[in-house]
C-alpha cells in the first residue's frame, strides 16, 4: 500500500542532521528536477526579498521564510515526519506508533512537495515554504512542472498495490495515476452527517477532514492492515469502524471515490 499524503503548509524548525542530500532521497528519478527548484529557490530568496515574498505568497509576518529558503543548503535536517506538522500530522501521530507500525508507515507513506515533488517520512530535509501552488520565474507553476519527472517515478512507487490518494488539490495537479494503476487508487472524501429536525444532511469538512484522515492511516497502520485493491481498503476501514461509502467507478481507468462519513469531529 502507497499512501499519498500533502505536506503541512507550516514546518518544524531546528533540525539538527547534515544538510540535505538530493541524491539520497526517496524516488532518487526525482533528483535532478529538486536540484532544479531548490536552485531556484535558493536563488531567489537570497536576492530580493520582496520579490521573494510575492513570489512565495507570504504575508508580512512570514517574511523571515525567505531568509530560512536561502539557507536550505547548509541548513540541519531532520526525518520528513518530523518536518511537517499541522493537523493532519498530529492525528497520524508518527512518534507514538508501534515499532511494527512505525516500520511500515515508513515504507507506505509519501508526501507531496512543491520542493521534493515527493519524500518518505524517514527521509532527512530542512524546514523550507514553497508550495506547490508557486510559480517560479524560471521552473514556472510547480504543479505543472512536476508533472514529467513525477509521471516517471510514480508508478515504480506505487508498485503493484493499492494508492490511497489523501492529497488536497493542489499537489493531486502534479500526478494523475492514469489506466490500470488509477484502478487501483482510492481518494478519499470526508463527510460529517448531522440531523436537522429528523433530515440527514451531509457536509464537506475542512480542518477536521484531515484529522480523520489522519486518524485513519495511523488506525491501517496500526492494525497492520494492507490492502492490495480500493475494495479490500473499504473492508479494512469498515472493520476498523468507519462509515465507508462509494465504490467502483462508473468507467475503467479511474480512481475509486470513497466516502467517510462521521458524525462527530
């Protein structure tokens, strides 16, 4: 199982390993494309921090990102899972799973980067800020860009087993598995349901969508379930006890949509 995740969009700081080293992160076909973007970025924020800041969409209280982007190179490093934090991270709670679970949560996850295109959790980066929503003034719109490099590593990620694709919108414009591997992904969307003077209504959830998915990868790993097709991941969250709706899609070659419906956030 190949568990797609987005980054956080806020990161830990002071990490303490040796600088970053491109050639040693997962998906090694990714490297030169990083090199690619983290020379841009370095590039970029070590000169006009204003421009920088346009760039990168931050507002006047993030202004220090730029000087931190322009430190990448030489900058500590500590394990992806540690990096990123933020809700959907917490409810996953890396650090309190089992061994056993903490071994496979670092062989099926992997989260999506507008600087890394993509990394394991056990694999060492700085803190950094640059989404894949940025358009750089060389490399252009990350998502776009990433789409090539990315359509080569994937599908040798994903293997021969189920993808449970959690990303948000953003980082899913930068790969689409497509033919008999997008048959064997699932995306997942969260719905709390609510009774309103005796009628069921369903809603989407934002902030609370991601501590459920959370929630719900750190319970597959726990359990040490491994699902290897969409349908065997709906019976494995329904004997964990979610609500799981949805199924098959109506035409070959597409992703199975699957709905977690909760009552309570």
């Amino acid at each position: 199982m190949l568990v797609l995740l987005p980054p956080s969009e806020g990161k830990a700081t002071g990490g303490t390993g040796e600088p970053v080293d491109v050639a040693r992160l997962a998906l090694p076909g990714l490297a030169a494309a990083r090199e690619t973007v983290l020379t841009e970025l370095v590039e970029l924020c070590s000169g006009d921090e204003e421009k920088a800041a346009g760039v990168l969409g931050l507002s006047p209280g993030l202004r220090g990102e730029v000087a931190k982007n322009a430190g990448l190179r030489t900058a500590g490093t500590r394990p992806a899972g540690e990096v990123y934090t933020g809700v959907l991270y917490d409810a996953l709670g890396l650090a309190a799973l089992t061994p056993a679970a903490r071994r496979a949560a670092g062989r099926s996850l992997l989260v999506l980067s507008g600087l890394w295109g993509a990394v394991r959790v056990d694999d060492a980066i700085p803190s950094y800020r640059c989404s894949m929503g940025v358009k750089l003034p060389g490399a252009g719109a990350l998502g776009a860009f990433w789409r090539g490099p990315m359509a080569e590593a994937m599908p040798g990620a994903a293997g021969d087993g189920l993808v449970l694709d959690l990303r948000s919108a953003a980082y899913a414009a930068a790969w689409k598995p497509k033919g008999e591997l997008a048959e064997r992904t699932a995306t997942v969307r969260v719905l709390q349901s609510r009774t309103v003077d005796g009628v069921e209504k369903r809603s989407v959830v934002s902030h609370f969508n991601k501590a459920t998915k959370g929630r719900m990868v750190r319970d597959l790993l726990t359990a040490g379930a491994d699902p290897v097709s969409p349908a065997e991941l709906a019976d494995a969250l329904r004997d964990l006890g979610y609500v799981v709706e949805g199924g098959a899609p109506e035409r070959a070659g597409r992703p199975w949509a699957l709905d977690v419906v909760v009552t309570e956030l």
